[in-house]
C-alpha cells in the first residue's frame, strides 16, 4: 500500500503570511501516462471535504490563486501564498494511482 | 442540484453488522465510480472501497476486506455499503463521494459507533 507523510501536522499563521505543507509518498505517483495522481483537499470546521488541487499543480475551478501545488516523484507541495481566515481548517493530500490514500491531514489555524 | 445523502449510521454492537445507504441525485449516478470514505472522530480521512459504474470492479482498504461489501443500484441512483463483523475501529463518520480519482461531490455523511 502507498503511505503519504504530511509535515507539519499543525499551523499556526498570521493573516497574510505564507504557508507550506509537505506530503511525502512511499512510492511514485507518476504513471505511465504521464500524470501525476497527487491531490490535495481541504476539511473546513463542521464541512465535508473540498477539493484544491489535482495533478499535483492544477487548481479546480472556484479555488483561489492564491493555493499553489508543486512537487514530483514521491515529494509534493501545497503553498498558500498570503493565508486568509476563511483557509483555516485541514488540508490533506491524497494519492490516487492505486487505490486512494490520504496523509493524516495538517491542521491549519490562525493566528 | 449535484447531492448525495446518506443514511444507516447508528450505534451497534461489536461484531454487528449495519447497511449504510447513498441517495444520489442531480447526476446521472450510472456513470460514475462511487466511494465510501470515513473518518474516526477527531482524526483523518480514510479511503474504505470504491466501486465501478457498472459495479464490475470493486477496490478496499486492506481492513475492509472480506467484512465491508460495497454495492449500488444504478436503477435507484443508490450506493450502499454493508458492514459485517464490526469492530470498535470501525467507528467513524461515513461519506459517500463521486470518483473521479478526485472526490468532487460529497455527502454530509453517517455517523457508525460500534460499542457495547
């Protein structure tokens, strides 16, 4: 099974200031189709989960420009350039080449 | 309006067994791979089973295995996961959410508790 690490598992920002969030893969989600089955999602307090990002860097329509994905291989990143109140709750990653599997999720709230 | 409800949560036994239930609607619930995700109170999300359009193939979580079986009747736009032999791990909030390798729809889901 394909094992995702997320770090930090908490934030805390400052309205405005930056935030990064690492997820890790136990294998490549690189297949041979050339995509990257790497997303990311974000739990709002009391909400089902929202999707960010697809394909490692792809915003999904509706999400601010100011979430960013990067990364390939086994080593993924979501930044959120200038953290807004309305971001906190928890984002997780989550492998879809085999199976699904998310990280353990990275708690972000403001300062 | 894109919605799935879900329904059958409730409190059972240790090694009970309990049906959860998805209402799709405003899709054509036929075409699309449909998953079951939980979450433990207070933790993460876990992916437990998908399944196809046509329900040909069907995927799980290793502990779901030979327990959970996941099925649909795409005449009644429904999803459904039956839960066998049932353990206190188990307990969780369940969604149901539409598969497109990402989940975009989802529902508000079903709490299980498995406890004596």
């Amino acid at each position: 099974d394909i094992v995702m690490t997320q770090t930090p598992l908490s934030l805390s920002v400052t309205p405005g200031q930056p935030a990064s969030i690492s997820c890790k893969s136990s294998q490549s989600l690189l297949h041979s189709d050339g995509r990257t089955y790497l997303y990311w999602y974000l739990q709002k307090p009391g909400q089902s989960p929202q999707r960010l990002i697809y394909e490692v860097s792809s915003r999904f329509s509706g999400v601010p420009d100011r979430f960013s994905g990067s990364g390939s291989g086994t080593d993924f990143t979501l930044k959120i350039s200038r953290v807004e109140a309305e971001d906190v709750g928890v984002y997780y990653c989550m492998q879809g080449i085999y199976l699904r599997t998310f990280g353990q999720g990275t708690k972000v709230e403001i300062k | 309006e894109v919605q799935l409800v879900e329904s059958g949560g409730g409190l059972v036994q240790p090694g009970g067994s309990l049906r959860l239930s998805c209402a799709a609607s405003g899709f054509t619930f036929g075409y699309y791979w449909m998953s079951w995700v939980r979450q433990a109170p207070g933790k993460g999300l876990e992916w437990v089973a998908n399944i196809k359009e046509d329900g040909s193939e069907r995927y799980y979580v290793e502990s779901a295995k030979g327990r959970f079986t996941i099925s649909r009747d795409n005449a009644k736009n429904s999803l459904y996961l039956q839960m066998n032999s049932l353990r206190a791990e188990d307990t969780a909030v369940y969604f149901c959410a539409r598969d497109l390798i990402s989940f975009d729809i989802w529902g508000q889901g079903t709490m299980v508790t498995v406890s004596s």
